[in-house]
C-alpha cells in the first residue's frame, strides 16, 4: 500500500519495534494526525478469546468522559407514551411503527445510534439484516434497549461509545480527536479500557490484552505497551 507524504514523515517519528507508554503514544498521534481535518484517533485491542463461542464474548458501552467530538444523531423507536420523553431528552428523531416502516421500505439510515425499549423489540427485530451489518441493531448490553429512555439519550449524546470484537477478535474504537489533546485522550483511553478488562470472559485463558495500538485516521499506528492490562 502506497502512502502519502504526511504519512511517511509521520512514521519517521515513530519506531515500529517499541512499545510505548500511553501518553508517548498518544502524543505521537496527535503529532502524525496532521491532515487538514480534526483527526479521529482509534484504539485497536487485541484479545486473547475466540469470539465464536459464546462464552467468550467481549461487548458492552461505556460513556467517554471527554466525549468522542462527533455529533451523535440519535433516533429512538418507542410507544406513543414514551415519545415525549424522548423529544425532551435530546432524541434527534422519534418514533413508533412509522420509524420501521421507514427504515425498511426508504432504507432511511439518518442516525448513529438507534435506542428502543423491550416492548418495541418484536417490531424492531425485523430491521435485523439490515442493521446488524452496520452495527445499530439496538442490544440491552450496549444500554440501547432500555426502558429508561432518558438517560440512553443522554449517555449517547455525552460520548457512549459501544465496543465489541470483530470476526479476528479485535476491538476497535474511536477514543476522541487530535484536538483534544494527550491528556483528554488519555482520559478516554483508560475509561474504555477500564471497561475492556472489567469485561473479561471467565472462559478465557493465557494473556487477556494481546496487543493494543492507537492511530489517528490517516496516520500510522502506535503499539502501547499491554503489560499493564494483563
């Protein structure tokens, strides 16, 4: 893969066989996160499970305390009597049946995080196919599917994130942008992955945290040290 000049002068700054600490690391991305865009900065964890049996399974949320500094459009499927309650908490779009109608008949897909409350789940699962691969079908693990519909708006407009393996059994999360600095992205990097190791499956066996790399969105990775997490 060909990369760009920035790219290039980035990787000088870092050495490819060195685990770092995690502000060093995050420092080096917020200096090779040099495109004319605020760069998103991404950590990637490899764990130690096999995510094809059940009992392995690493998912859940967990609200960034620095937020992701994206604005997160939100769409909440409830009954009728919750849709206030919904409007006055933030929700960007709110609706009952009509919602499903429209995402299954338009292929509306407007929103970043889907919310609804069990009493909807028979209706919302027929959006399975095509929510699933995008990851916005709604799940109780991630708090998406709740009957306390105020505070899931508001945990995803404050920065919630969800976090789940990928078919290699990696994780891969956004933690903030370049712009906010080492010290509010190291904030958010504990936080999630705090919640990361808190989520260890008993079935799991040898080293939990295999490997664990931060990058911003056009710059190269940064292998921080996994001792820690151990």
């Amino acid at each position: 893969m060909k990369h760009g000049k920035k790219y290039r002068e980035g990787a000088k700054l870092i050495d490819r066989q060195k685990l770092y600490e995690v502000n060093d690391a995050l420092d080096l991305c917020v200096k090779t996160g040099t495109a004319k865009f605020d760069e998103t900065v991404e950590l990637h964890v490899k764990l130690g499970v096999d995510g094809r049996h059940a009992d392995q399974q690493v998912r859940g949320a967990v609200v960034l305390p620095n937020g992701t500094g994206k604005t997160v459009r939100v769409l909440v499927i409830c009954k009728p009597e919750k849709i206030e309650e919904a409007q006055n908490a933030g929700a960007d779009f709110v609706g009952s049946e009509e919602m499903v109608q429209k995402i299954q008949g338009e292929g509306w897909m407007d929103f970043d995080v889907l919310i609804t409350t069990p009493d909807m789940m028979g209706m919302v699962g027929r959006l399975g196919r095509i929510l699933g691969p995008r990851g916005l079908m709604p799940n109780p693990k991630a708090g998406t599917v709740t009957p306390d519909i105020a505070r899931a708006v508001q945990d995803a407009k404050a920065g919630k994130i969800e976090y789940r393996l990928d078919k290699t059994n990696i994780i891969h999360c956004p933690i903030g942008k370049v712009s906010f600095g080492v010290e509010k992205l190291a904030e958010n990097f504990s936080a999630l992955m705090d919640a990361i190791v808190k989520a260890k499956p008993a079935a799991a066996k040898g080293q939990y945290v295999r490997s664990c790399v931060v990058s911003a969105t056009m710059g190269p990775g940064v292998k921080i040290t996994p001792a820690k997490f151990i």
